[in-house]
C-alpha cells in the first residue's frame, strides 16, 4: 500500500524543483549566450550588439574558420593537447604506484608517508620557492614544469587510497596463492577493477592540466610554446583581436572572434566528459566476490 505525499512534502519538491531549474538556467543562459554571439554576422552584430537568439540562415562559422587557420591557435592548441595527455598519464601512473603500497596496512614506512602526505594538504612552500626549485631542475621553457610539480595531488592520492583499501582482499589474496606477484596482482586484478577511480582521477588531473593557465605564465616565456589557456587570455585581454586572425580575412566583430576563442577551448572536455561518466560509479565492483 502506498503512502499518499502531504502537503509538506509536496511543496518541499515544488521548491527543489524551482532551485534546480533556476541553477540549471543560470548555467545554460550564458553557455548559450557565448554560443551565440560566437557564430553572429558583422551586419548583425552592428544592429543588435548581441542577442540570445541567431536564426540558422544568419549563423556565420567565420570565426572558427578564422581562428583555426591563424597560426598561433591551433599551435597552442596542439601544446595543450600534448600537455593534458601526457601529463594526466604520469599523474595516474605516480599517483597509482604510490597509493596502492599505501593502501597495504602491512607497508612499513605507511604512517609517515602519509603523513607527509597530509601536511602538504596544509602548507606549501609558496610560489617564489616553486619557481626557485623549476629554475634551477632547468625547466624554465620546458613543458615539464607544467607537469613534474604537480606530478601528484595529495587530494587525489588520497582517495585512491581509500578506493584500494575497499577492494575486495580475498581476490588479491587468490591470487597470490596461485602464484602472481605483486606487479602481477596490481596488473591484471587491481587496475581492472579500478576503472571508475582511474577515470575519475584521470579527469581530474585533465581538467586541471587544460585549464592551466598560472604555471605558464610563471615558466614559459616562448611564445610558441604557450598552451591554450595563454593565448586564450591574449585573446580575451587583446585590444584588437584581429591581430590574431588572417588580416585579408573578412571582418568579423571583436566579440564574435573571442567567443569563437572560448567555445573552441571549452569544447574537447565537453566531449571528453561524457565518455567517462559511465565509469564513475563503482558498480563494476559488484559481483567480484562471490560468497
């Protein structure tokens, strides 16, 4: 027999339902509003100075077109590219190595590791210091200082931790019986079952490495080896946009060209997000054991 909703509960949702469309419309009105004034005409623009609202016969992809043929967009987008991909690898590859042993009560140097760990949760040695110790490992305009001093999160090591640590025992326990070692174990039993940690840290570590824009600045002085975001914020701060596009090409409005900017930055981990919120839960782990 089911339980009629009073009054109460009933206008409890009626008021969550509200907040949620009004966030949800808080976040889409100015992801739209960039979308459209990214692809609105010169003629239009004049008239209107931006409008929520472009129908499809006036659109106009000139923008992209033009920023995607310059030749500094697509290069700094290439070094973000190549920045985020190699750099969220080695972030997984450390961040695993280190968290599986930590996870193992039986380590014998766990609690002070760890509590290394946590300390720098708390302090850090401050940005002159960082780029003290870059300078002198010789990184200065080397995409390495983009990657090697944030090789680990201490937030992220942390709860691989304690995903490892719910991992069912009696799996690694079998097959170490049966002869694996611990690479082997960490191989073909742990890593399998933890692709919802992976995916999650992985996107992580990507978010924070594309969006990298401080670092850059700080230890990349060469032009042609600023990552997207830097070019992003000359793009946005420039008081001619233009010199970044072709100058024969047609004229476009400043804006027009610096949302184009922004959607074709924003665009690869839109899509990249989808691919791996399947792998969020840990479903997968259901049904490893059986009683």
């Amino acid at each position: 027999m089911t339980r009629s909703m009073g009054f109460g509960e009933k206008m409890f949702d009626v008021v969550v339902w509200i907040i949620l469309i009004l966030v949800t419309l808080a976040v889409i009105i100015p992801l739209w509003y960039l979308l459209m004034v990214s692809v609105t005409p010169f003629d239009l623009w004049t008239r209107t100075g931006g409008t929520l609202f472009v129908a499809p016969w006036q659109m106009t992809f000139e923008g992209y077109r033009q920023l995607l043929t310059s030749p500094r967009l697509p290069r700094a987008f290439g070094v973000s590219v190549f920045i985020t991909t190699v750099g969220t690898l080695l972030n997984l590859i450390v961040t695993t190595l280190m968290a599986y042993p930590l996870s193992k009560s039986n380590f014998p140097l766990r609690k002070p590791i760890l509590l290394a760990v946590l300390f720098t949760t708390l302090f850090s040695g401050g940005m002159v210091p960082t780029y003290l110790v870059v300078r002198q490992l010789g990184l200065l305009n080397n995409y390495g200082s983009l990657m090697l001093p944030g090789l680990v999160s201490a937030f992220n090591l942390l709860v691989m931790i304690a995903f490892f640590r719910n991992l069912p025992a009696e799996i690694e326990e079998a097959a170490t019986i049966d002869g694996a070692s611990d690479w082997q174990v960490l191989w073909h039993i742990v890593l399998p079952l933890s692709k919802p940690i992976l995916a999650t840290i992985g996107l992580f570590y990507a978010v924070a490495h594309w969006n990298s824009f401080f670092d850059a600045v700080l230890y990349i002085s060469n032009a042609e080896m600023q990552p997207l975001q830097v070019v992003l914020r000359s793009i946005l701060s420039a008081g001619n946009v233009n010199e970044y596009v072709d100058p024969d090409a047609a004229l476009m409005p400043q804006e027009t060209l610096r949302m184009a900017a922004v959607v074709l930055t924003t665009l690869p981990l839109l899509f990249v997000y989808p691919l791996l919120q399947k792998h969020f839960t840990a479903g997968t782990l259901l049904g490893s054991v059986k009683e």
